[in-house]
C-alpha cells in the first residue's frame, strides 16, 4: 500500500488532517474514513446533516457536436430526452452486459442559457478505465473527452436539515430545486453547480466548485451544520449509510461479471427504441432464471456478516454476501448479497455462515431505510 505522500489529495486533504481525520488510502487517494466514530457520524447525517468530502469521483465533461448521440451509444439510460440540468444515474456496460461503472449524467445549463455538453461522474476507482473506455470508442464522433477531476471539488451534504443548511449560503432558492436536478449558482459566493442528488437515503445536495474555493465553501458549511447536530462525515459512515438505504456498491453489488438485471437496477436501463453496447447481452439475462440475483438479509443476532460469507437455504450454499454491517439506525445485521432466484424471495429463511456458525437470516425487501416524506 502507498504512503500517504504517494496518494492524491483532495483540495480539503489539509483540512482532514487537521481535523482528526483518520486518512485511508481509498482507490489512490488519501480520504478521511472517519473523524470520530462511525455511529456518530451515521447519526448525524440521518438526523441533521452529514458533510462529505467526495472530490476523489471523476469528473469528466462530454462535448462537442455528437455528444448526446455518443453518450446514447454507450449509456444504458437514454440521454436525448434529458432536460437543462437534469442528472440521470445511468450504467455502463460492456459488451456481455456486465457494469463498468454507475454513473451520474449531467446536462449542464450555464446560467446565460447555452449548454456546454454533459458532465460524468463516474467512481474514483473506475476513472481510468471508464476515460480510456470512450476514448476507444469515440471513433467517428465528433466529441472532446475532458478530465476535470482535479480542477473541481465536489462536497456533498446529506440528511434532514441539509437544504437548511445549504440555502443559508446559497443563492438559488433549493426548496424549488427538484430531485435530480442541478443549477449553476454561487454558494458562499462562489460559482457552483449544485443538484439535489446524494448516496445516503437522505434528501440533500451536491457542490462542484472550483478546488481553490472548496476550503472555504466547506468551513461554512461545518460552521452552520454543527449547531444543529451535523458534521463532517468519513467513508466509513458513507459505506454504513448506503447501505442501509440499499445502494449498491461498485466492486460490491455492481462489477463487470454482474449484469443489471442480477444487480437489480433495471430501473436504470431504457431498451425501447435504442441501441448501446450490452443491450442485447442484458435483453438474455432478462429472461435467465438460473442467474443469481441481490436480495437484503436481516440477520439475528449482533454479529454482522461480512464480504464473501457463504449464504444457505437449509445446508444448501445458494450465495454469498457482498454488504454486510451491523446497521446503526435498526441496531442489528443487515447485509446484500446474490443469492439463487429460488432462495430470494422476501421471507425466505436463511442462514449466514460467519466463521463457520450458522447465524439465521431472512431475505428483507430493499431499501432497508427509507426517511419520511
């Protein structure tokens, strides 16, 4: 593993340090796993407002002439019916419909009305490969493939009192801003893109701004979450947070031997009236009753099960788990996993295989947390 002077560092990596973060190397990049404890920061997010220092995401920008039908050919959601400033969670698949990445699309809207193509936001660990992915692919098109990572911070703030929080230093009004849609604005005075869009079950919002501008835009936003309970907020809680909320992980639940279908996020793949790489290979596993598929387990008892436990029906192995953590908000077990198509029904009786004891489990409609409306 590479010491943390080898790493890339986050415009707010100074900040982290100084503040007890415990850095962890996470996809080549020094990130804070946690500042206190994970319970903590889990609680503060879900019952205030949980700060996250995302800057190690890619950021990519898609322009140029042929970009919506460039991005239609390889995204599994549509982009020509997208709308300014509308963010669609997309997929990209290879060609035996297996995930390269989960990825936001943006269209981008400048406030003076023009666009300036799409943005990506693709995870840190696929960066590289999704990059190198369009590159080979853009062939004909009339397209320019830029990567803004470092040039851009991206923070996000999550839970109940977040768009409170948020607003206070933000030009546009975000109680009007919709679900899955972002703006261009200025927060504590300098330009941003903000979009109502999170990873934690939570209402919230996301900030990409210019890296010079994050350290500021982050302490004002920790000075006015604090006093109602919020804070900064490590992988650690991030992981326990979406987990709960039943988001799958890439390199987890998603990964380039996992189709949609198995994944369950076939909400995130459009096949009507289009083509794009992995169509036709997801269009077969849509009728593939003998693939595994992901489920959520509740298990008994304190013990939380981790990666790779093996998953029985009776003294039968039917698969083994990719999520697993003892949940702070419903205090006990729970974890995804894929599991035979004939095991995964919800309330079927399970066992988890934890250092060789059997510990019961039952298979759990996902999401296991959903807030209130």
């Amino acid at each position: 593993m590479a010491d943390d002077s080898q790493l890339l560092q986050t415009p707010l990596h100074g900040w982290h340090v100084a503040h007890g973060g415990r850095m962890v190397d996470f996809a080549g990049w020094s990130m804070p796993v946690q500042y206190s404890s994970i319970v903590e920061e889990h609680q503060a997010t879900r019952k205030a407002a949980g700060l996250f220092d995302i800057s190690h995401m890619g950021r990519l920008i898609i322009d140029g002439p042929d970009a919506q039908r460039f991005l239609d050919s390889l995204l599994t959601r549509r982009i020509d019916d997208m709308t300014p400033g509308q963010v669609r969670y997309s997929l990209v698949c290879n060609e035996t419909g297996g995930v390269l990445d989960d990825i936001l699309v943006y269209q981008i809207q400048l406030p003076e009305g023009g666009l300036s193509g799409y943005g990506l936001v693709v995870n840190a660990s696929n960066r590289t490969k999704i990059i190198s992915w369009l590159n080979q692919r853009r062939g004909d098109f009339d397209v320019g493939i830029d990567d803004k990572t470092t040039e851009y911070a991206m923070i996000s703030i999550q839970g109940p009192r977040a768009i409170e929080v948020l607003d206070g230093i933000c030009d546009h009004e975000l109680t009007s801003l919709r679900y899955y849609f972002g703006v261009m604005t200025r927060v504590a005075a300098f330009r941003s893109f903000v979009s109502r869009t999170g990873y934690t079950g939570e209402d919230g919002c996301e900030i990409i701004c210019d890296a010079a501008d994050a350290g500021i835009i982050w302490t004002r936003l920790i000075e006015r979450a604090e006093p109602l309970g919020g804070g900064p907020v490590g992988l650690a809680a991030r992981d326990t947070l979406r987990l709960e909320a039943g988001m799958p992980l890439y390199g987890h639940e998603l990964s380039e031997q996992i189709n949609p279908v198995q994944a369950d996020v076939s909400f995130a793949v459009n096949l009507r009236n289009r083509e794009f790489i992995g169509r036709e290979a997801i269009v077969k596993a849509q009728k593939d009753d003998q693939q595994s598929v992901r489920v959520g387990l509740q298990l008994e008892g304190k013990r939380p099960a981790r990666e790779g436990a093996v998953i029985l029906h009776g003294d039968e192995p039917v698969g083994a788990v990719t999520s697993g953590t003892f949940s702070p908000t419903f205090e006990r077990p729970i974890a995804m996993g894929f599991v035979k198509q004939t095991a995964a029904a919800p309330g079927t009786p399970l066992a988890v295989d934890i250092r060789g004891q059997h510990h019961p489990a039952q298979v759990v409609p996902l999401p296991f947390y959903q807030r209130g409306k």
